[in-house]
C-alpha cells in the first residue's frame, strides 16, 4: 500500500475544489436543490469515491492534514457564539428543554435497538454498542475515545468497527436532514406557518439565505466598494480575536478534568462579548448606539457560513469510505435501522413537540445531522433548509449549545449506564 500524504495547504485547496464541485452540482441537479443537500457534502462524496477507488483499484491511501480543517471548525463555532443573544435564548428556552429532552430519548433508542437486534442475530451485544450512540451521536471522536474500553471488554477491532459505523453516520446525517425537513415543509405547514413572525426576526440577520436564493436579493447585497470590504476585514478580525482568547479559555476548560469540544471555549467567549456589548452604549453623530452594533452580525455570519462550507468540505474529502467494506450483515443492519429509527422519531414525535411550525421542521434537519453524524452536519442540513426558505434565529442557537454543552456528557453518561448493564 503507497500512501500519498498532502499538506495543510493542498488539503484546503482540495476541500475548496470539493465545494465548488458541490455548488455546481446543486445548482444543476435539480435532485440536489429540492431536498436540500449541503453542497459540501455532495462535491465531498465524489471526492471521497476518487479516493476510494485510489484505494481498492490501485492501493493508494491519500492522507490528509486536518489542521486547517479544525481551524475553519472554529471559526465557524466562534461566529455562531456571535449569535447567541440572551433575549433570544430566553425566547426559545422552551425549545431547547424539548431539545434536550429528545436528545436522551434518541440515545437511548441508539443503543437500545441494537442491543435487540444483536440478540436476535445472536452476535456480540458489543458490536451493538460500538454501532449505537458511541458512533451516531458521539460521532468520530467518541468511538475512538471508547474503542480501548469495548476492546478490553472484548470486542476485538472496535476501533475499526467504531470509526466505520461514525463515517457512516456521518455521511447518512447530511443525507437525511435536508431531505426530511423539505417532506415536512412541504406535506405539514401551511403558507401562514412560513412566514416570519416579527418576535422571532434577528433585524442584522433575518433573510440572509432567503435573499441570497433569489437574484434581487443577491442584487442588493452586492458591493464592491471599500466601505464593504473594510466591514468584512473587521468580522473577520473579531472572529480572529476572540478565536485566539478562546483557545486559552478551552484551556482552562480542560483543567477541570471534564472533557468539552475543543470550539466550546471560542464559542462561550464570542457570547459573552456579544451580550457584554449589548449592555454598552456609545454616541455617533449625536445619537447613543449599542456597542453590539460594530460587530456588524451580518458580516460576520457570512465570513462563518464560508468557514462551515469550508470546515465539512475538507471533513468530506477526508472521509475514508473502505472502512465500510468491513462491515458485516448484522453491523449493516444495525446502522440502516438507526437511520430508519432517526427519520421516523424526528418526523413523527420531534416535529409535533417541538410546535408543528417552520422552526420545528429546522430543528428536525438539524437533530438528524448531530443525532447521526456531528454538529457541523446539523448546522450546514439548517443552513440548506434555510437557504431554500428563509433563515430562522432559534435553531442556530438551540443545536449548538445542545452539542457543545449537553451532547457528549448525555452520551456518555448513558453508555456507561449501557455498558455497565452488559
């Protein structure tokens, strides 16, 4: 086996070339458009075939580098913390309960199912574990942070098994969300429920992606003169700034032994200058401003938004599909009845909790993203929806404080409840 190793650099370039391969893709694949596929997910699978067929066809793995790809992560996580204005939180507080309250429901039925399935296909009980929320909603990392404790329980090759089940899911996330949420738009709201109502309309974000899907509203965002271009260096250097203060912040994190997302300290700091300013004023040609005004929100979610397409397009490229030929009948099983089980609970129970409404149907794209693959999948399955329709404040908040804060301790808060049971 050769192995092709590729920098940071030429793993961007790569990542960019997957992205704009994807737009192309979306803007001329009617399929695409409808059912809301990310464009970095569907220029990233083509890519990550080349690679497959490298591997199977001519034995060459093609390694890549991973910094820049974290980088973009968080940027674009530090520009969601941006967004998270309290008044806003608090308005959706009940939403985020419900959240949260579904989010143990799923992982829970991530593991329970294939620990049914596994005995009924008389296998090892760990396979089930290792192909349930260890790898849907614990995603890439977990499996491997759990794949010493199932190897000493017994499970020879849980690493593989683990990282091969996460690819999947990761791959199954982005595919389903988009699709699910356009079916419940277009068969369970009406018109009226489409509409935004005006408590609910962030005045420098509202129509951001609703505007950009028509060409009128490209039209009026265009600009090319230096004003424009110094009000996009200055979202830029503020997503930079408190980039840089939140890697000392995730630092002091990780001194307290608990294990948090390595965006979570960005994120927290990005909030609270966001709602630290809210509080400050500041006089501009004789009238008293907040001083949340100069972080120019919508600037800053575009220089984020291009992060995200940036970060999941490299992540797509990396994927390493040959770890799903190992897998086996009951393995195969398992991960077709997770994606079953999330599309039924996200269409039929999530969707009516959460209010029957335009956010709901969001939400549902979003919880099959981070219910099966990562928090990037279940940011760029909203961003989709809401580049077709309109954007929404509540969802953008609601799945990453969920995945940043809540995920990962439910999840191994239960596995363990789960393991300790086997």
């Amino acid at each position: 086996m050769t192995t092709i190793e590729l920098d940071m650099i030429q793993t961007a370039g790569i990542g960019a070339l997957a992205l704009i391969v994807g737009m192309v893709l979306t803007r001329k694949i009617s399929f695409l458009q409808k059912y809301c596929i990310p464009s970095p997910v569907s220029g990233g699978v083509i890519f990550s075939l080349l690679t497959l067929a490298l591997y199977a066809w001519c034995h060459i793995e093609v390694a890549f580098d991973g910094t820049l790809k974290d980088v973009f992560m968080l940027a674009f996580f530090t520009s969601v913390g941006f967004q998270s204005d309290l008044k806003v939180i608090k308005k959706g507080g009940k939403p985020l309960l419900i959240m949260l309250a579904l989010l143990v429901i799923v992982i829970a039925m991530q593991n329970l199912m294939p620990m049914g399935i596994t005995r009924l296909m008389g296998v090892d009980p760990l396979i089930g574990m290792a192909a349930g929320s260890i790898s849907m909603t614990g995603g890439h990392g977990t499996a491997g942070g759990f794949a010493s404790v199932l190897e000493g329980m017994g499970l020879h090759g849980a690493g593989t098994v683990g990282m091969a089940a996460a690819t999947f899911g990761l791959i199954a996330g982005s595919m389903l969300g988009g699709p699910l949420a356009e079916k419940i738009i277009r068969t369970k709201l009406t018109h009226e429920q489409m509409q935004p109502q005006d408590d609910e309309i962030d005045p420098a974000m509202a129509g951001i992606e609703s505007d950009e899907a028509s060409p009128t509203g490209r039209a009026k965002r265009i600009s090319t003169n230096e004003q424009e271009f110094q009000q996009y260096a200055k979202a830029s250097y503020c997503i930079l700034l408190v980039m840089g203060g939140g890697t000392l912040l995730s630092w002091l994190f990780g001194k307290t032994g608990i294990t948090f997302p390595t965006y979570f300290g960005a994120l927290i700091l990005a909030a609270i200058a966001r709602n630290t300013l809210g509080f400050i004023s500041y006089k501009e040609d004789g009238k008293w401003e907040k001083a949340e005004k100069l972080l120019d929100m919508e600037r800053i979610v575009s220089v984020g938004n291009i992060c995200l397409s940036m970060f999941l397009g490299m992540a797509m490229i990396s994927l390493k599909l040959w770890e799903l030929q190992s897998l086996a009948l009951p393995l195969v099983v398992i991960l077709f009845s997770q994606v079953v089980m999330m599309a039924f609970f996200a269409y039929t129970v999530a969707f009516p909790l959460l209010g029957r409404d335009y956010d709901a149907a969001v939400l549902c794209a979003g919880m099959c993203g981070f219910g099966l693959g990562a928090t990037p999948n279940a940011m760029a399955n909203m961003s989709a929806v809401c580049y077709k329709y309109r954007y929404t404040v509540k969802p953008f908040l609601i799945v990453p404080i969920i995945g940043a804060m809540f995920a990962d301790l439910i999840n191994t808060g239960i596995i363990t409840l789960f393991l300790n049971i086997l």
